[in-house]
C-alpha cells in the first residue's frame, strides 16, 4: 500500500511540473506576440514620419522655386 501512495504522489508532482512547464511556455509566446507587435508598431510609427519629411522636404523645394 505505500508503494501505491508513492506511486501517486509521483504522478501529482510530475503533473504539477508539466503544468508549470506548459504556463511558461504559454507565458513567453505571449511576450514574443507583444514584443513583435510593438514592433510592427514601430516600424510603421518610423514609415509615417519618412513619409511625412518627404513630404515636407517636397513641399519646401516647390516654395522655393
């Protein structure tokens, strides 16, 4: 009977840890989904303003002449 009862125990702990296992690893998807989406974020943040000094630079040439 005690066998049983360690066999048992072993099981939950082996359990516990494969839970614990599959929440980090949930949890660093999670944070490589936030990290790429700010940087597309970024990325289009840096295309607006190129765009918007091009244009301003385009706007200043015609002026001048």
């Amino acid at each position: 009977m005690r066998s049983a009862s360690r066999a048992t125990y072993r099981a939950g702990l082996l359990a516990a840890c494969v839970l614990l296992l599959a929440l980090v690893a949930a949890g660093c998807q999670t944070t490589q989904d936030t990290a790429a989406e700010k940087q597309a974020e970024s990325k289009r943040i840096l295309e607006k303003r190129e765009q918007k000094q091009r244009s301003k630079s385009h706007d200043q040439g015609s002026k001048e002449q």
